[in-house]
C-alpha cells in the first residue's frame, strides 16, 4: 500500500512539475521520434492568466486565451478571438484534444489548459 500511495504521489507531482510533456500519450506529436518540441521564452498569447473551465456559452477573456492558444496549437485554424466559446470554438477544442490524445469532450479543464500552454508555445503544432 506504502508503495502504490508514493508512487501515485509522485506521478502527481511529476505531472504538476512537468505538464504534458511528461504525460503525453505514445500517439501524440510530442512522442513521435525525431521530432524535437521546444518552447520559447514567453507566452504566445497574453489575454490573462486565467484558467477557469470553458465550455459552449462560456465568455471573456479566458476563451479569447483559449482560442488564441487554439491557433498557435492547430494547423489550418483561424478562429476569431471574440471571447465567444461557441459552436466553432468547441469543434477546435474537440480536435485538439483528440489530437493531443487526451479526453476529448469540448470542455477546457484543467487538463486540456495544459496542453493547450505546451502546444501553443512549442515550435510544433499537435496536428
């Protein structure tokens, strides 16, 4: 039991610490071989530092946030950044999330923020 309840701790921790680029799934761009990810030194998209769940009906600042960051993460997308989470923005979301590899329901959570930060700041985009 000591065991199971330190290794959970510490794949918590890692994964606070380390985001997605510790938790990234075998199919996802970042563990493709030969395809180095990095990061440059500031934030790509500025709208606030906020993270609070999103989803369709959602307004503001934080899904102007959410949207920009769709654009860095996304080929082929240009979504307005209106601060308006509607119908286009969820279909953005849903594709990211399935091709991060991660839960894949139109919400931007916790999980799905992270993500987001890694993908919109590296030099790559997830697909």
């Amino acid at each position: 039991m000591r065991r199971m309840l330190t290794s959970g701790t510490l794949v918590a921790a890692l994964l606070l610490a380390g985001g997605p680029a510790l938790a990234a799934p075998q199919e996802s761009a970042a563990a493709r071989p030969g395809r180095a990810v990095t990061h440059g030194p500031v934030d790509v998209c500025d709208f606030t530092i906020g993270r609070p769940t999103l989803k369709a009906g959602s307004s503001g600042r934080a899904v102007q946030q959410a949207q920009c960051y769709l654009n860095h993460s996304l080929s082929g997308r240009d979504l307005a950044l209106d601060g308006k989470f509607g119908p286009v923005t969820q279909r953005a979301t849903l594709r990211f999330q399935r091709c991060a590899g991660i839960v894949a329901d139109g919400v931007v959570g916790a999980q799905t923020w992270s993500f987001l930060v890694f993908w919109a700041n590296s030099t790559d985009v997830v697909c």
